[in-house]
C-alpha cells in the first residue's frame, strides 16, 4: 500500500513539475511577444520591463534581446552588460558579439569594435558583414591597405554586391590603382547606373 502512495505522490510531482515548466515556458513566449509590440511602438522602457519579468542570468536568449533593448533605450553601458552575459553563455555565438558592437560604436569604443570583429572572424572567417565592418573601419582610419584586404574578401564571395564594390574601389582609388579602381567603379555602375559615388571616382581617374 505504501508503495502505490509513493507512486501517486511522484507521479503527482511530475505532473505538477510539468506543468510548471509549461506555464513557465508559456509565459516567457508571452513576454517576448509584447517586448517585441513595445519595441515595434518605441516603448523600449516598456519592452524591457516585459523580458526582466522573466528574466533568468543564465538565459541566453533574454540577454540577448536586453542587450538589444537596452541599445534602443540609449542605455548603452547595460546593453554592454547583457550582451557580455550573452557572450559569456555562448562564447562562440556571433549575434551577441554583433549586437555589442552597436553600444560600443556608440560609446566611441572603436578598439572594442574592432576586437569583437576579429573575435567573430577568428570563429567564421569568411562572415561577410564582419569583414565589410573592418574594412570601414580601416577606410575610415585612412589605412586603406587593411580596408582593401577586407573589402576583397567581400567581393570575391559576392562580385556583384553594391556596397563591397563600391568601397573595394574607393579603395583602390585611394592607394591609385588607378585601372583597378576604373574597372571596380564600373562595374558599381553595372550594379546602379546613376551611382554618384561611382561617378565621381571615376571622375578621379584620367
């Protein structure tokens, strides 16, 4: 008889630790569903009061998405918190790595930009948006050797991308690679005929 009591009472308990994973579970949907409305109305304040209420340290996924709203609120040095505790909880995710890069642009941080770029490009190396970020970053340090470099990798995986092309040539230009930079403008012009960025390199070239 004692036995079949204790049977009862575990399967009771297993039942009941079901169902509280599944509330739990559904109220965590919840949560990020109306994050996601407030966010989409500009109620960032809102949106992140919504997460915190489900809120768990060793949730990935609710740093991530308060690191995010927390960049949108302007609170720049807690977007840098969560997004670390997102990193530190998968180490070789990327999202996080990008999402940090916004507040630490933000705060004028380039070197921790740059660090979590390499970072991400030490785990995908052939991750286009990373290698396109370095390159800008070196353009607009006027070190247009490195911005070349990153830009190629770019345009060798996508040839007919706008945006690579365009700064693949400027870069060009800039060391003057002058028939390299022509055929690169032109091919920008390929991509969008009126392009007065590409016409105006081009008009750099004699």
């Amino acid at each position: 008889m004692e036995l079949i009591k204790t049977g009862k009472v575990l399967i009771v308990s297993i039942l009941l630790l079901s169902f509280m994973k599944v509330s739990g579970q559904e109220a965590i949907i919840t949560a990020f569903k109306e994050s996601y409305t407030l966010e989409k109305s500009g109620e960032y304040a809102k949106a992140i009061a919504k997460i915190k209420e489900v809120y768990t340290v060793d949730s990935y996924e609710s740093n991530l998405r308060l690191g995010w709203l927390n960049y949108l609120a302007g609170q720049l040095y807690e977007s840098t918190s969560f997004y670390s505790k997102a990193i530190a909880l998968k180490p070789y995710a990327l999202e996080p790595r990008f999402g940090m890069a916004y507040p630490a642009y933000a705060l004028g941080k380039i070197d921790e930009v740059m660090t979590l770029y390499t970072k991400i490009l030490e785990i995908d190396p052939q991750n286009t948006l990373a290698n396109y970020r370095m390159g800008q970053i070196y353009y607009g340090k006027g070190n247009y050797e490195k911005a070349e470099a990153y830009f190629e990798k770019v345009v060798n995986l996508y040839p007919f991308d706008y945006d690579s092309l365009l700064m693949y040539a400027w870069s060009k230009l800039k060391l003057q690679k002058y028939r390299e930079a022509k055929v690169l403008f032109t091919k920008v012009l390929m991509n969008n005929p009126d392009d007065s960025s590409a016409l105006e390199g081009l008009g750099y070239i004699k």
